[in-house]
C-alpha cells in the first residue's frame, strides 16, 4: 500500500517516513511539508500515485482540509486520513464534508496508526476514541428535537442500519458480521444509499449523516 504524507512538522514528518518504510506492507510513496507540493506532484500523474495520504489539517499556504478536498476530487478512491491536534467538531465535521475518510489524532500510537492505515483499505472510518466521541456528540445535537429530515424517510430500515455502522467506524465485513448479513447485501445496501443521499463515497455518506442527522 502506497502512502503520501502532508506534514509541515519536520520531526513529525521524519517518524511518520520511518514508520511507514520500516512497516512491511506499506511503501513511502512520497512526503511534502505542504499541499501546494503535493498537488503539483498528483497533477502530474495519470492515475493516483497513492493509495493513502496522511494529511495535516494546519499547513501552511493551503490548509490539509482545502487540499483533501483537491485530491478527492482528482482521485475519488484514494483515503485521506487527516493527522491533527484539533478536536474541535466544525474542524471535524469541515475535514469529513471535504471528503476525508479518517480523522486520528498526532498523539495516536505508532501502532495504532499503522493499524488504521491498514483497516482503511477494507472500509473502515479511522478514527480515534475522543474524535469519535465528538462526531457522536455532533449526530445527537443535529438530531435532537428535530423533525426526521427529507433523506431519512427514503431511507430502508436496514439501509438505515448500514449507515450507522458506517458511521460508527465499522468496514463492510463488520458492518455483515453485526447485522447477520452477507458481505454482497452490505455492498448493495451501500449502493442505496449512495444513490439516495446522492454521494459517492464512505466519507460523504458518514457526513451527510452527521449533517442531517441521519443516524
């Protein structure tokens, strides 16, 4: 698995490249220590020249957030998984509307991380203990006292059961071994809900459901 790494921290920078090239399984792509290098250097490519970016949220000329954003745009399958001290929900919800697919805090384990970077590629949400407190926290106020929004009437019930495992960080394999279904059921309820809450991706579905309170 090839990992690009965005970080503007120069020691941070140094212990994610020795992470990542002594991890057998994951291969340093490329590292910049800010997004205007890191887009010139995917512009140029004709399919992505990563499978995942490690991306700081606060970087200079153009923030972690903006440049997700550029990159998801170009490469719709690549994972982005912001790097970050924020925990702050707006920072959280910002970075997850602009097409993130995890949001792990600096302080996460060394071991952790290469574990998340792994999980990523079956579909999991990364995301660490207090982030997902708060991305909870933000789903409960949204909903709260509010009449059912528009996309949750077209919703199914088991469709509605998928989004909430997404949301809660599960891959597809968790989400079948929860709900008792198949692996192929799970894609296919995937794929309606896509098409209902008109996204294209994991991330976007997880944000469109913490924006209207979907789960």
């Amino acid at each position: 698995m090839r990992v690009l790494i965005v970080e503007d921290d120069a020691r941070y920078l140094d212990s994610l490249q020795a992470l990542i090239a002594n991890t057998p399984g994951l291969e340093l792509a490329a590292s910049f220590a800010d997004a205007p290098a890191a887009l010139a250097w995917c512009q140029v490519a004709d399919r992505a020249p990563f499978d995942v970016a490690l991306m700081d949220i606060s970087l200079p000329s153009l923030s972690g957030i903006e440049a997700t954003r550029q990159i998801k745009q170009r490469f719709a399958d690549t994972r982005v998984i912001m790097l970050t001290v924020f925990e702050e929900p707006r920072t959280i919800l910002d970075a997850i509307c602009a097409g993130a697919d995890g949001y792990l805090l600096k302080k996460t384990s060394a071991r952790d991380l290469v574990a998340q970077v792994h999980a990523i590629a079956g579909g999991a949400v990364p995301m660490t203990a207090g982030v997902a407190r708060t991305v909870l926290g933000l789903v409960r106020r949204l909903g709260a006292g509010s009449a059912p929004p528009e996309a949750l009437l077209r919703l199914t019930e088991r469709e509605q059961d998928v989004l909430r495992g997404l949301v809660d960080g599960l891959a597809y394999k968790e989400v079948a071994g929860k709900l008792d279904i198949s692996l192929d059921t799970v894609r296919t309820h995937v794929r309606g809900l896509y098409k209902k809450l008109q996204v294209h991706t994991v991330a976007a579905a997880v944000a469109r459901a913490i924006r209207d309170g979907l789960v």
